[in-house]
C-alpha cells in the first residue's frame, strides 16, 4: 500500500472521530469515597498510625517518630489521607475473604504504609526512602500495589462495599522479550 494513502486515511479519520465527538478525552477525575468518621481524613490516617507504632513497640523511638511525622505531613500537604484510608479500608474488607499480598513496590518504602497494615516491611530497618514513593514534586497519587489471586472474586466484594459504579479493575500486563 501507498505510504501517503494510509497516512492520509488515518489523518481523515482522525478528523471525523474530531469532528463527531469533539473531545475523546477520558474524564481522569479521581472521585475517592466521603470520608464518614469523627474529625477529618487527616485525624484518622494518623490515629491509625499512632496506633500501628504502638502495636509494633516503636512508639518510644525517636526516629520512628521523626519519620512519621515527615510522612504524615507531605500526605496531609498533598491531600492523600483519604485515598490511604480509602485502600486501608479496601485491604481490611478483601482480608476477609481471601489472602492478599502485603503490599509490595515503592509503597513499601512508606512509614504510613507499614503502620497501617498496607505493608509489612520495616522501611527504616531496610533504608527504605519515602521519597522513592512521593515526593514533593509529585502531584499524582502515589502507586501502591496489592495483588490479589483471585480478581474477579475480590472486585465483586469490593463492588458490594463500595458500590457497582465506584470500582473498576485497572490491570497491568507485560511480556518479557
């Protein structure tokens, strides 16, 4: 086939694509669940946390307190309580039914993280940097993954809690070459 032809036909198509649907952009709004306890999101990720130090007999070490206290501010800076409290409360309800992973990638690098059950590594004890997980500059929410190894099963439960319209399945595949 002609080069140009193809080029042409894939620009028109374009255009009518344009044209019918002005803008194919998908909505990328995160739309987290209202947070419904006592005080703001802020207050309960870091009851949480508080808790989590003393369940781990840390809470009398300082530099566990000095790490907490860094983390707790660059989340409640950028906004991110409620999408841990959202993924805590996610993991708590599979945890029910099914055997999850602990959490694993750059979220283990995360005091929060580990306090609350997200994971179960030690980010101090492995020299584990937070930045490596959100950083200032970073505007998106961090990455925090869990596997599940029965999917299906695990998205109905979730829909079932948080609502059919309010969970979706976002999957990553790749091949090795």
């Amino acid at each position: 086939l002609d080069e140009k032809l193809i080029q042409e036909a894939i620009e028109r198509t374009w255009h009518i694509a344009h044209d019918l649907f002005e803008d194919v952009s998908p909505d990328a709004t995160i739309n987290l669940p209202k947070f419904t306890g006592i005080g703001t999101p802020f207050d309960a990720l870091k009851k949480l946390c508080i808790a989590g130090l003393a369940r781990r007999g840390l809470a009398n070490k300082p530099e566990y307190i000095t790490r907490l206290a860094n983390e707790l501010k660059v989340v409640r800076d950028k906004e991110f309580s409620t999408y841990f409290l959202t993924l805590i409360e996610a993991l708590n309800e599979l945890r029910k039914y099914m055997l999850i992973n602990c959490g694993r990638g750059s979220g283990a690098a995360s005091l929060i993280c580990y306090l609350t059950g997200i994971t179960l590594l030690d980010p101090i004890k492995n020299n584990l940097l937070f930045e490596r997980f959100i950083s200032a500059a970073r505007k998106e929410l961090p990455d925090i993954d869990s596997d599940v190894a029965m999917k299906e099963e695990a998205l109905q439960i979730l829909k079932k809690k948080f609502g059919e319209k309010n969970v979706l399945s976002v999957s990553n595949y790749n091949t090795l070459q």
